[in-house]
C-alpha cells in the first residue's frame, strides 16, 4: 500500500526544488544548496502566513509579484545575532587573536553574511579599545538589503541593551558600553564614529565573489544552513580571501572538521572555531 505522507512529502520536496530553480532563474538568488530542513521550515511559514494552498501556489506568485518574492526573501535570510554574542570567543580574540593582527601594518576584516551588524559593531568597538581600529577596514556584506539597511543605521531595540552590556562586559570590555551610544525612549543610536571604518555592501556568499588579503574573515552561525557541497564552496571562498596565515572564525555550531578544506587551515583554537589559513 502507498503511504500517502511520504508521496505528499515527495511531491513537496519536488515543488520546493522547482520553486528554488525558479528563484534562481528570475532573480538571480541562489538558494538550491541551502539545508532542505531550514527551506522547509521558512517556506512552510511563508505559504501559512500568506494563505496559499501549496509550495505549487506559490511559486507562481514568486514568478509573478515581485514585492512576494521579496517578501520571501526576508524569511530565508538569517538575522539571529547580538552584540558581543559568545562573549568568552570575544575575549578570545581580544586575547588572543588582536595581538597577532597589530603585527600587520594594516588589517582588513571581512564580515559575511553580517545580518543587521550587531556583532560588525562589536568588533569595531573591540578593535577601538585595543588601539587597531585606525589601522583597520572592516567590510560587512549580506544579501539582505533590509537587514543591510538596518546595519547601516546601527539603531537597535533599547530592551536589547541589558544583554548587549551583559556580552560587552563578559567580552573584556574596557570602557561602559553606553559610550558607544546615545539613547532615546525607544532605541540605542550607536555613534557615527564607529562606522567610519566599516564599508556595508550587497553580497550574495553563494554567487558572489571573493574578497582579497583579508587578515581575519568572520562567519559565524550562516553555514549551517548550507548542505556539505556549498559550505565546502565557500571555505575554498574564504581561503582564497584570506592572505596566509589569516583568520577564520565560524559559528559555535560550525567545523572544518569533515571538510576537505580542512587541510588548509591550523585550528589555532579549536573550541571557539578559529584557525588559521596555512602559510
């Protein structure tokens, strides 16, 4: 006897692959290799929230209304982040890792898939109090022109800031983190200053391409989205951005260990996911 959960589920699976292909080809968005389980999930949302009958549904209004499509792409992006998130990895790299970077004359970070910039700001207020931001120029990229826009004008949620000063502290901050913004009944407002050394821009980690010389590249909690093939993908994009002997630090949840790029890269800190790129 057929199991008709497991044919239904089929011929989901199949509608979401012709969905993403269609993606693909209108407008250039690339999600094919993004983990099953996580497209599932957002597009399941997306298909409940916008009352259509099925994955067949709405892959016509993706073809045919753009501000959808849109819409939609806002669910696949990832924007889970905070300021000084995993603040003992912040201390690390306050340790640790800054002292390697002040032996460069000048140093580029490359921040991919920054979401809405929280942690691109904390690094920027890290690299300030060890005296490096001057000598630094840190990019912070996404596909998400919504969570880009937001980076930019570095405002956030003032209930935010009780655990963002909690990271800040247990990170090794020097200084109060309320010195780095002013406040209103709503918001925190970071200080324009600190955005001086950061350039945001548009860029698709899929399709786009590398950065070059970087000294440290950090990436943390997107790959896990990916399946095996893309994530080895973009480890061979990072060590082609990284100079030798740069850095690369991932999410807590993400490893080199089972990729082939492995053998390109030193743990230099195995727990907190930082290595070096081999010189």
């Amino acid at each position: 006897m057929t199991n008709t959960t497991d044919d239904s589920k089929e011929v989901e699976d199949l509608e979401i692959a012709l969905l993403l292909e269609g993606m693909f080809k209108r407008y250039g968005y690339d999600f094919r290799d993004y983990s099953l389980a996580h497209l599932r999930r957002r597009l399941r949302h997306r298909m409940e929230s916008s009352s259509l009958p099925d994955m067949g549904a709405m892959l016509h209004r993706v073809l045919h209304d753009r501000s959808f499509f849109e819409l939609l792409l806002r669910d696949l992006s990832i924007n889970v982040t905070e300021m000084f998130r995993d603040p003992d990895i912040y201390l690390r790299i306050r340790t640790e890792v800054v002292s390697r970077l002040k032996t460069y004359p000048f140093v580029k970070i490359w921040h991919a898939g920054c979401a809405t910039g929280e942690e691109v700001y904390s690094m920027a207020i890290l690299l300030h109090e060890e005296g490096l931001l001057e000598r630094c120029q840190i990019y912070a990229t996404d596909f998400n022109q919504i969570a880009l826009k937001k980076a930019k004008a570095g405002i956030y949620a003032l209930d935010q800031i009780r655990q963002f000063t909690a990271n800040y502290q247990k990170s090794g901050g020097r200084e109060s983190l309320s010195d780095y913004y002013t406040a209103d009944d709503h918001s925190v407002i970071l200080k324009n200053w600190l955005k001086k050394k950061v350039v945001f821009a548009d860029h698709n980690l899929v399709t786009d391409s590398v950065f070059s010389e970087m000294q440290l590249v950090v990436c943390r909690n997107v790959l896990i989205y990916f399946n095996r093939e893309l994530q080895n993908r973009i480890f061979q994009t990072f060590y082609e951005s990284l100079c030798p002997g740069g850095f690369l630090w991932l999410g807590s949840k993400e490893s080199l260990r089972l990729s082939p790029m492995n053998k390109h890269f030193d743990p230099l800190f195995a727990d907190e996911k930082i290595y070096k790129r081999e010189l």
